[in-house]
C-alpha cells in the first residue's frame, strides 16, 4: 500500500511536471531562500529516508511533514554556513574522516565482490575440511556450511593478500624515534 501511494504521488508530480514543460525531476518542489529542492532531490531523500522514518511516506500528512523536516534541516545548515562553521578545523576533520570512511567503504565492497565472484570452493575441498573437522553431523548437513566457511577463509586470505601487495607497492618510512616519542620512550 505504501508503495502504491508513493508511487502515485510520485506519478502525480512527473505529470504535473510535464505539463509545465519542465521536465519533471528539474521541478522545484521548494525553495528554502536561493536553494530550490527539485522533485530529484526528494526523491534522493525519499530513498535514502532512515528506516524509523520511510513510515512517514505512507501518506500525504506524512510525506508533508517530512518535508517540513528536510526544510528545517536546509535551514540549519544555511545558519551554520552564515556562521561559517563550515570552515572551522573541527569541522573540515569530520568531513575528512566521514570521507575517508566513505571511501573506503566502496572500495573494499567493490573489491570484495571481486573476490567472491573469483572465489571458489572445490567438493575435495569440503570433504577434506569435513574429515579434518571429525563433525559429528553427516556429511550431507554441514556441506553448504562448510562450503560457505571455506569460502569466507579464501576471500579473507585474498583481501588480505591484496592489501599487503598494495602496501608493497608504496612507498612507507616510519620515523621510529617519532614513534617513540608519543609512547614516552623516546624521553630519557
């Protein structure tokens, strides 16, 4: 039922969009001073809503008060540029950090579905494990278990293989007495 109705409306607002000859993701929904939030925009935070709030999208009251919501926040974040937290060293970190953290991120799932597509576990390779394991359970009841650990181990090993090869191909100096020095060693 939620999806009908989001869909709905959405359907609605691409109609109403065409016949302003606009076209419909490009619609201002609204205009918070000089930002103008487009039917993109909130489709973009319709999908990337917080599970506790996507309930709200269910019905129009909702879907309005959520909105209100994102015009609120629109309206923070502008007062926080005017005060130009925006530029402070606290500030730039975080952003830094939620980069790093972000970036990533992708990266290793991206690697990792690399590796899992390449990754393969062989029949011999499970019994053997099975035989190792002395499983009380028959063969026939742990093998998918027993495949999907295999699996895990050599897509671990892999990840881990490929950082170390990356790790090799850079170029690292530690300066130990630096080192030391935070530990307190390096004072004596």
């Amino acid at each position: 039922m939620k999806r009908i109705f989001l869909g709905i409306l959405l359907f609605s607002i691409f109609i109403a969009g065409c016949s302003s000859g606009k076209k419909s993701e490009d619609r201002v929904v609204a205009q918070i001073n000089k930002y103008k939030m487009t039917i993109e925009d909130l489709k973009y935070e319709f999908k990337n809503a917080p599970y506790d709030e996507k309930s709200l999208l269910a019905t129009e009251n909702g879907i309005k008060r959520y909105l209100s919501g994102l015009i609120e926040k629109q309206v923070l974040l502008e007062e926080a540029q005017r005060q130009n937290i925006d530029r402070e060293k606290d500030f730039m970190r975080s952003i830094e950090s939620y980069w790093e953290q972000a970036l990533l991120r992708i990266l290793l799932e991206r690697k990792s579905k690399e590796i899992s597509a390449l990754t393969y576990v062989y029949d011999n390779e499970i019994e053997e494990y099975y035989k190792k394991s002395k499983e009380s359970l028959p063969f026939s009841k742990v093998k998918d278990d027993i495949r999907d650990t295999i699996k895990q181990k050599k897509e671990t090993e892999a990840m881990e293989a490929w950082v170390d090869d990356l790790k090799k191909k850079s170029y690292i100096k530690i300066d130990e007495e630096a080192l030391k020095s935070l530990t307190g060693q390096g004072k004596e």
